[in-house]
C-alpha cells in the first residue's frame, strides 16, 4: 500500500473515531440497547448535550489555546501540549456528566462520561512520562461498555464484540502509522480507558 494511501487511511480512522466523539457514540448505543424507551426529544437533548460537553467545547479551546499561542498544534502531537487542553477537557466532561446525572437517564451514560474525565486527567498526570494514547482510550472505554451493558441487560453478541476488537487493532495501527504513539502509550491509553468505565459498570 503507498505511503500517501496509508496515512490518509490512518488519518481517516482517527478523525472518525476521535476519542472527544466516543462518548457520543457511547450514548447512543446506551439509548438503542436499554430496555426503557425514551422519548425523542429527551434522546435528541442528550445527544446534543454529550456532543457539546464533550467534543465541541473541548475542541473550541484546543482552536483557543492554538490561535493564542499557547500549544504548537492542534494535533497535539507534542506532550506539553496536551496538559491544557487535558485540563479543559476534564473540566467539561465533569461538567456535562453532573448535568446529565440529574436527568432521568441510564446511570451508564454519565458514568461513561465520568470516565472520560476520569481518563483524561490520568493522561494528564502521566504525560511527563508518556503520552498515553487518548484513541486507545476512547475505543477501549467503549469496548468496557459494550460488556457491562451486555452484562447487565444481555443486550450483546460474538459478532459485534469481534467488531469492536478489530478496530481497536485498526487505531493502534493507525496511531502507530502516523508515528503519534509508541506501542507503550498504545497500551497505557487502552489499560486506562478500559479499566476505568469497566470498573465503574461493575459497580
């Protein structure tokens, strides 16, 4: 495969698949697995709520944090400049999941946003050692997900547990493509990411 093919397909699969929109996705397979039925316009708010907390706003300060100097690039590909726009996203997270967490709503979507936070401030500590890979996290986080609700409401299948799988392998080849992470902080990103939503379902 050409280098340009490569790299635009591992570009792709990282914009796609960008851990601020794994709550997103998070959220709505909460919605369409849970055995209650919500109305649409209370699904449509939360959707509109998680995207905002969790992917818009954090990436309006990365553009702020960018335009006025204070990190290098928006890609984040160095590790200091990950610590303010980590800090931001924390911030935002905890913000939307107390916001979430007063709606009647499965615990398991704010518990996934929880989580979020939760592993993004632990990247944050670890960045003077490694910059563990935020991708990783993000997809792993889902994978823990998509078990406790098959724990809780045997809502899963062989098929899509594979699936899942399989593009946990895609973003490591990916991130690992664009030179982003080293097999280490692939590995810190998916320990941490799964850890952390897993042990929070098994509550």
């Amino acid at each position: 495969m050409p280098n340009r093919i490569q790299h635009a397909l591992a570009q792709i699969f990282s914009y796609v698949l960008h851990p601020g929109i794994m709550p997103t996705y998070g959220t709505i397979y909460v919605l369409y697995s849970h055995p209650n039925t919500y109305h649409w316009p209370l699904v449509l708010h939360t959707l509109i709520s998680i995207f905002l907390g969790t992917y818009l706003a954090p990436l309006l300060a990365i553009f702020v944090l960018k335009q006025t100097g204070i990190i290098e690039s928006i890609h984040l590909i160095r590790r200091e400049d990950r610590i303010y726009p980590y800090i931001a996203s924390t911030a935002c997270m905890l913000a939307t999941a107390n916001y979430l967490a007063g709606r009647h709503l499965p615990i398991e979507i704010s518990l996934s946003v929880y989580a979020s936070a939760f592993v993004i401030l632990i990247s944050a500590i670890l960045l003077p050692f490694w910059k563990s890979s935020a991708h990783l996290a993000g997809l792993s986080g889902f994978l823990a997900l998509y078990i406790g609700m098959n724990a809780h409401y045997s809502t899963g299948n062989t098929t899509t547990l594979v699936t899942i799988v399989a593009l946990i392998g895609l973003m490591a080849w990916s991130r690992l493509s664009l030179n982003r992470h080293t097999p280490r902080e692939l590995l810190s990103g998916f320990f941490i990411g799964f850890t952390t939503l897993y042990v929070l379902l098994s509550r």
